[in-house]
C-alpha cells in the first residue's frame, strides 16, 4: 500500500465514521517496514525483518471523545471496528474541550523538503548489512585484549504515514532511518565488567559515520570505566556529556507540557516570562532541521509546525500546548510535542570544559534516578570521571545527584560547541556548578 | 539510544502509552469460545478456528521455516485486545482501545536467531515470514515433524468473567467511585487522575517439537494520581492495583484501599525531607521494595547476558552470594499475580526457579537458547512483549522468602539510616552490576523508629555487593500490587516482585548534605 491507497483509506475510514454518527474524526495511517541485524562472534545472532501496518482513529462525538488503534486494515474488519468505535464513545461523560484543531493551524504549512527519506533505501542488500556490522565487530576486536563481548548490529527502516483530519486536514510523510554500532564489556579486573555503547542513528544511509568510529570508540568508552569507583558525598561542579544531557532536559519539558499545568502538577506553573535558567541557556524548538530525526512539517494533531524558542537567554517563552489542554487552560495552542532541540551552542568543546574544570565530575551516563514535575525535586544515579586540574583523573561510578530542578538550571555555566546528531535532542555538552553528589 | 545497556523498569503511569478496545471486533464470539469449561482439544480448534488456521497449514509453514536447515522452529499466533477508560476533572471523558493480530516465526541455529512476524494470518504471507525467518540457516532442509501434540496447560489465572464481556458502561462507576472517595477523604486534594485498563491476550504456540499449547492471559489494573495543595506548596503520589484478573480482582476493599492510600501518600509529602547524601543503613518496606531483586540480580541472572559472557554474575554459580537467611526465587505460577504464566512464551512449563538458595548461586534463568547453550534445563523464563519480538530469557514474579527476623526487630536495630517504602523505576548496568531504584516516599529511621517522612531519592548500589550486605530478612513476604513493567532490549513484559521487610547495612542514598 503507498501513500496514496493509504490516503484513500484513511478518507474512508473518515466517512464510515462520519456515516455512524461521529461529529468530527481524525484518522492516521501508518505503515513500515524494518530490518535488524545483530552480530557477535563471527556471526549473525539475530537477523529480523517485518513489515507492519497501524490505523488509529479518534472519535469527536457531542462533546465525547475516545481514540482507537489496529492492526487490520482490510475493509471489513475496519467496518466493525469503526462502528463499534463511535458507539463506545456514547457512553463517556461530554467533555466540551475535546475537539480537533482549529482549521487556522493547519494552513501555514511550509513548502519545503526536509529530506527525511533517502531513496537509495532499497538498494541496500542484506549482505550490505551483515558486512557492516561484521567490520564493525571486527574494529571493536582490535581495539583491546581486556573485551569480554562485543554485539555489534546494523538496523534499517522505511516508513510512510498519512493523516486525514475531518475539518479539513491532509498530510502524509515518508522516513527512512540508518542505524549501526556496538556494544562492548571488557574486564574490569576484581570482578566488574565495564560497558558501554556507540551506536549512530541517521536518515539517510551515506550519512552512517565511519565503522572505525563506531567501533573504536565504544571500546574506549568501555575501557576508561575500569577501576570506577565512588567517592566522598560532596558538592562538585558537573559537566554532562552531549549525549546524556537531553536526560535532565526531560525533567523540564514534562512541567512543560500543558497536561502538567492544568492538572497543577508543574513547578513552572505561572512562570511564563520569568527567568528559569542561566542566562546562557537558550532552548530552541526547530522542526526545519533538514535530515533530521525530530524534523516534521505537521504535529501529531495535523498543526503546522514552526521554528519556536522556548526559553531564551534562561526566561521561559513558551509552554508545548496541545489543542485539548489548551483549551482547558485558555491558551493557544502551539504544539504539546518537541521535534528537534537545539541550543543556543557556546563555543567550547568537551576537551575545552574538561580542561576548564578545576575539580568536579565529568558524567558519562545517567543510570535510573527521576524527576517530580510537581515540585522540581530531582535525583539520578551516574557515572562518569572525576576531574582535577583540567585533566581526567579516574572513573567515578555508583554516585547520586540530587537537586531541585526549580534552582539547577540557574547555575548551568557553560553550553559546549558540541552537539549530539543522532538524536532529535541535540544537547551540546553543559557545566553546572556546585551541584551535590551523594557517594560514601 | 543505550540500545542494550539500558534496562529500565516502571511502574506503569498515568502518563504511560495506552493503548486499548471494545469487545468482538474479531469474527470471534469470546462467549462461545472460551467462556463455557470444555473439553481441552475442542479448546484447541477453537483457536485453530479463531486464527483461521489448522494442523496442515502449520506444518507446511514450519517446512518452509526449516528449508534452510534450521534446529528449531516456533509459531506464535496472537491476538489482543486492550481498553483503558479515563477520568480525569471529574469525569470520565476519554478511552482508548487498541487491537492487534498476528504472527511471528522463529528459527534457531545454533545460538543464532532468524525472525519474521506478519499481521495478516495467510498461508502465503506466513511463508512468506517462515523463508525470510529460515534465512538464518544455510544447511540441507530439516525435516518437520510429521503431526502436533497438544498439551494442556494449568490455570494461574482463573477469571470469572472475560474481559471481553465486561462493557464500558460497567467500569465507568468505578471511576466515579474512587473519584469522590479521593475529593472526600482529604480536602487538600485539588485534582485526581485515574485510568482503569484491562487487557486480554489469545495465544496460540506450535514448535517443531510437534508441540501446541493455547493460552487465555487477562490483566487489568486500576491507577490513581492525584496533587493537594497546602500553603502554596504542592505534592503528587498515587497508587495502583495490577494483577491478571478479571473485574471481580476490584472488591469493595480494594477500591477502598486505592483512594485511601493515594490520598495518603500524596499528603505525607508535605512534611517530606531529603535524607542526608551519602551511604547508610537502609531497610526496605515489604512488597514492591522487590525492585531490588530486579534489578541487583535479577536481570544479571537471565542466562543471554551470562552466555555472552556481560553479567557480572557470569562466575558466580554455586557460590555464596548471600548469608545463608537469603533465599530468592522467581516464579512464574503465583495465582492471578501479573507476572505468572501457564506457559511460556516459546512453549515451555513455568515454574519456582531459585536464584539463590540459602545463601548459594542456583541457577540462571533460561530460555530455549540459553538451556541449550549450557545444556541445563529450561526454567520457563522465554518470553516476548508480542508476537513482533522472538523470545529472551525475562524475570516473571521476583521475590525473597521470608527470613528469621520480624520488622519490629528490624527497624528497631538502626540508629539512623532510611526506610525505603514507594517506588517508581529502577535501572541496571549488568556488567558493572551498578542498579539503581527511585524511592518515591519513606521515612527516617532515628534511634530504631520511624521518624520523618522522605521523598523523592534515587538510591544506587552494586548488585553482589547489596546482597551480601543483606542482614536480616523479616518473616512478613508481601508482593508488589502495582502494575510494574520490565524493559530490556526495545520490549516490555508485565512482571511483580516481592520482598518482606529487609535490611541493608550500607548503600548510597541520594540526598542532601
């Protein structure tokens, strides 16, 4: 099925809805197909392949709202359960604030190719993908004598998706996605087994890094964790690593949302226009990023995406409303869902920060820990490095952080020059200072 | 993406994805299926009916499976249907439902994995599936077998009623129920959320054993949130109730004990503290503190990270790990908890397999790779989220035995130290062994009692050496009631854990000096 039979549809599917007695409708098509291969010891462990189709359908009833999703997409099935959809919906309390989106979102789409599908897709061979992640297992092999086991993996897929909203909205996109890397634990001597991963997510397959990269760093990465210990509870500067700093983001961008503050459970509830963060924190919301993972001409409600700064120079700009909570809250809605962050990036790198660190942690990796967004209260496990005199002194392991979100991000110091691409997050590295770590 | 360091669990929240449906959307009559006790082979054809498939099309698609050569093959046919219904301001205005139908097929060589699902159940696109599946093994074609057995399974979770008949109309009131008891019981509460799920799930397993078993799984849960407000000051807590079983799971004393202990653990936290940063004794509440199972040992015990050679307990077995009061079990046929199963996800029996038994290393737990791989026995431990993921070796319902001490005893031996009672997650490094778990609310332990209550710690530690810094274990087992959630690889599967009242001389607490 392409887009286009998908289009059709999903416009069916609209009017059986419609023809049942549903006020409003809005329907999604998805389809995609996906391809793994995981590799480790001269062979392939895992080879998968599938194909898998989705249809959700959401319900806008006199004031009743409900949401379905299958599966099945031949016709029959789909007239039973579309019946069945908007006669369930009867039977909920009416809720005035459910609606689609008003029209006037849909229409300032931006005529532009963000490039996000890469037509060389199916070109590339399944011995294409077992050699990739064979060569990368074999560079991860080199590296170091101290690797217990290495996996290594390529993955691909393809996808395609329509979206019909019944007061006047269409749109369809095609995606296609490139992963490869590995995952590596080496010996770490009196019983630990050090490991981490590189692993690169891309659109399009001539953007994949180089396999040496791929390889090689993730056994480094591995290999530096030898002999991590913890170290005296302590208030230390920090700097987080671009590819883990999107995880203290997540601690703001849920009290962010418009379903946190109209259920009153977010500490920036009444902020707006006031100073969150350190004047060096300017959060950007772009969906235009060409090739990017986070990159999209419409939301998920069908609303025309924009280019929005979200907090600037650390003054809060903008929530992400939906249309529904919106509503509820008197607010225009702007989109409840990030696509690509970026920040306004500092000109250091991570060397440059490491070596501007008298004494504190580099972290590496955040392991569990979590966030109240009612009250700001924070605290995650990590690992990472302590620094002393601008250099890395030893791995550190099996510390907390813990804070209030409320006051963290006024004392971010420095926004690194370095920002992490496989991601739709693209945080550089960052410097807080005085933050406590809780150890022996 | 931390694509295979990360294993992560939950608590299954409000904010969660939810996904759901309403009854009969399939040409299929629940009622006339599954409802009536029946003779075990007319169950059979009921899902061979259901599927829309027989004994000839399978073993046709397994020869396609085994062309290349392959051990082993697996066929895994389901179908599931889930519903959520939401309130939300004091009304229940929103549900979700979702269905999903489909197949997945395995083939084994070696240790190697082929793998290919397909959501239309057709004899050309199961072969389909099955050759791209048998890609994985390049040898002469093995023969497949000649007929099927069934096999019949227990029950662990007998259900009065089928999801499948219990209409929307008969859930919204219990909703507006513990709604009103919430706003009722304290006046400081200023919104309330709840989500009431119920899931059901067909499975039908035929392997190249000549094997077929079919299995009904049912699961529900009910969750509250809610936020008060005192002085300008506001605090969020709930609680949850999950377990496969059908409505009849929600007595008059349950839903009671929703609203009551959301409210109440919503507004201890105002008189919340940070404990001090740094290490301390710890003791865990009884029941879901079963996260530090999960996490400290549990996954480092599931045989694919031991048999790629990633577990920091790789070296371990028979060893002593633990004083000799220690024994930890994870068991997959505890009656209508949300982790058992009648059967395992690759066909097996499920069972009480010991991790650690008085003290001592037992076993790992397996799946069919893994078994073969160290030539030990499985222990029904293979399971997948769907029919769209082949098989690993995954906990079930995690717990420790009871011990020799009692809590009063327990408590009453710190002098200053943490009692860890909510939870929300929890994560494992299994090399390294570093876990954490996030405690969601506690207390202060001053001079053997109770004190001041805590919130909002992560709590991080070494798996071998937390276990051996378990010093006394109280005799009062209790298991999670929550709706918990593991993670590990891309999939989820529904696990418990218990624990009675435990002690830990020394572990990292992340608090605030």
């Amino acid at each position: 099925m392409n887009n286009k039979e998908k289009l059709e549809l999903a416009r069916w599917a609209v009017k059986q809805a419609k023809s049942r007695g549903a006020e409003e409708v809005s329907v999604d098509v998805a389809q995609s197909r996906n391809v793994e291969v995981e590799y480790r010891d001269g062979q392939i462990d895992k080879l998968k392949e599938s194909t898998q189709n989705a249809m959700d359908i959401s319900i806008y009833d006199d004031n009743r709202y409900s949401s379905h999703g299958t599966n099945d997409l031949r016709k029959g099935s789909l007239e039973k359960f579309i019946s069945e959809a908007v006669a369930m919906t009867k039977y909920l309390n009416e809720d005035s604030h459910r609606k689609l989106p008003d029209p006037k979102f849909y229409s300032d789409q931006k005529d532009i190719d963000l490039k996000l599908f890469d037509s060389s897709y199916g070109n590339v061979t399944s011995e294409q993908r077992v050699k990739i992640s064979r060569e990368i297992e074999s560079i991860a092999k080199a590296q170091s004598d101290k690797i217990l086991s290495c996996t290594s993996g390529y993955s691909d897929s393809f996808s395609e998706s329509v979206k019909v909203n019944s007061n006047g909205f269409e749109g369809e996109s095609t995606r296609t996605a490139f992963s490869a890397g590995a995952e590596v634990t080496v010996d770490g001597g009196g019983g630990g087994r050090p490991q981490d991963w590189n692993w690169a997510t891309v659109r399009f397959f001539k953007d994949l890094p180089d396999l040496e990269f791929l390889g090689k760093v993730a056994v480094e990465r591995a290999l530096e964790k030898i002999g991590q210990d913890k170290m005296q509870s302590e208030r230390f500067d920090m700097i987080v690593e671009n590819r883990s700093a999107g995880r203290l983001f997540y601690s703001l961008f849920s009290p962010m949302q418009a379903g946190s503050l109209q259920q009153k459970s977010s500490f920036l509830e009444g902020k707006l226009g006031e100073k969150i963060a350190s004047g060096k924190f300017t959060l950007i919301d772009n969906p235009f990023i060409i090739n990017g993972l986070g990159s999209r001409l419409y939301d998920g409600e069908g609303m025309a995406t924009k280019k929005r700064v979200k907090i600037d120079k650390g003054v809060l700009k903008e929530y992400y409303i939906d249309t529904y909570y919106g509503s509820k809250l008197g607010m225009s809605p702007n989109s409840g869902s990030t696509t690509n962050i970026t920040l306004e990036y500092g000109t250091k790198s991570l060397d440059d920060l490491i070596k501007g660190m008298k004494k504190g942690i580099l972290v590496k990796n955040f392991i569990g820990g979590n966030s109240n967004s009612t009250s700001g209260d924070f605290s995650f496990g990590i690992m990472g490095h302590y620094i002393e005199g601008g250099r890395i002194a030893r791995p550190v392991n099996e510390m907390n952080i813990s804070g209030n979100m409320k006051e963290f991000w006024n004392r971010l110091a420095e926004v690194g020059n370095d920002p992490y691409v496989f991601s739709s997050w693209r945080f550089p590295s960052l410097y807080f200072t005085d933050v406590q770590f809780s150890g022996i | 993406m931390g694509r295979m360091t990360r294993r992560e669990f939950l608590e299954t929240g409000a904010k969660g994805v939810v996904i759901a449906s309403i009854p009969g959307i399939f040409k299929f009559d629940p009622s006339a299926a599954f409802a009536a006790p029946m003779e075990d082979i007319v169950n059979l054809n009921e899902y061979y009916t259901h599927f829309g498939v027989d004994e000839k099309i399978i073993l046709d698609v397994m020869q396609t499976a085994l062309d290349r050569g392959g051990d082993y093959c697996d066929i895994y046919f389901q179908h599931s249907i889930a519903n959520t219904v939401g309130l939300e301001d004091n009304a229940v205005n929103r549900a979700y439902a979702n269905v999903d139908f489909g197949v997945g097929i395995r083939v084994i060589s070696g240790d190697q994995t082929g793998y290919s699902f397909t959501e239309e159940i057709t004899s050309k696109a199961m072969k389909l599936a099955a050759s791209t599946a048998a890609n994985i093994a390049n040898r002469n074609k093995t023969a497949a077998p000649v007929g099927l057995e069934h096999k019949t399974l227990p029950d662990y979770y007998p259900v009065k009623t089928l999801w499948e008949n219990v209409k929307i109309d008969r859930k919204i009131p219990y909703l507006q129920n513990i709604n009103d008891k919430v706003f009722s019981k304290d006046s400081r509460i200023i919104k309330s959320r709840i989500r009431f799920s119920d899931f059901s799930s067909y499975i039908l397993i035929a392997n190249s054993e000549g094997k077929t078993v079919c299995d009904y799984r049912p699961m529900t849960s009910l969750r509250v949130s809610c936020t008060a407000e005192q002085n300008g000051q506001r605090e969020t807590n709930g609680y949850s109730l999950a377990a496969r079983h059908g409505i009849e799971f929600f007595t008059r004393e349950n839903v009671e004990k929703l609203s009551d202990e959301s409210v109440r653990r919503t507004i201890d936290l105002f008189e919340a503290v940070k404990p001090e940063a740094g290490e301390m004794e710890v003791v865990l509440a009884p029941g879901s503190s079963g996260i530090l199972l999960h996490e400290a040992i549990g996954h480092g015990m599931e045989a694919d990270f031991n048999r790629k050679n990633i577990s920091i307990f790789a070296d371990k077995i028979n060893k002593r790990v633990a004083k000799e009061f220690v024994n930890i079990v994870d068991n997959g046929t505890n009656m209508n908890i949300r982790g058992s199963l009648n059967v395992d996800d690759e066909a097996n029996d499920t069972e009480e397999t010991y991790l650690v038994r008085d003290g001592i290393l037992t076993t790992y737990l397996h799946d069919r790779i893994s078994a073969k791989h160290y030539k030990s026995r499985h222990t029904g431990n293979g399971r997948r989220e769907s029919f769209r993921y082949a098989p690993m070796p995954r906990m079930r319902n995690t717990y420790m035995l009871p011990g020799p001490h009692t809590p009063e005893e327990i408590i009453k031996s710190v002098k200053k130290g943490l009692y860890a009672e909510t939870f929300t997650n929890g994560q494992v490094f299994i090399g390294a062994g570093d876990f954490t778990f996030y405690v969601k609310s506690g207390n202060l332990i001053e001079d053997g009692k109770l004190t001041r209550p805590v919130k909002d710690i992560n709590i991080i530690g070494n798996g071998p050496e937390v276990l051996a810094n378990i010093v006394m274990v109280a005799d009062d087992l209790k298991m999670a009631e929550g709706g918990w959630t593991c993670g590990k690889d891309g999939q989820g599967v529904p696990v418990s854990q218990g624990l009675p009242t435990v002690k830990v001389s020394s572990i990292t607490v992340g608090g605030i000096s």
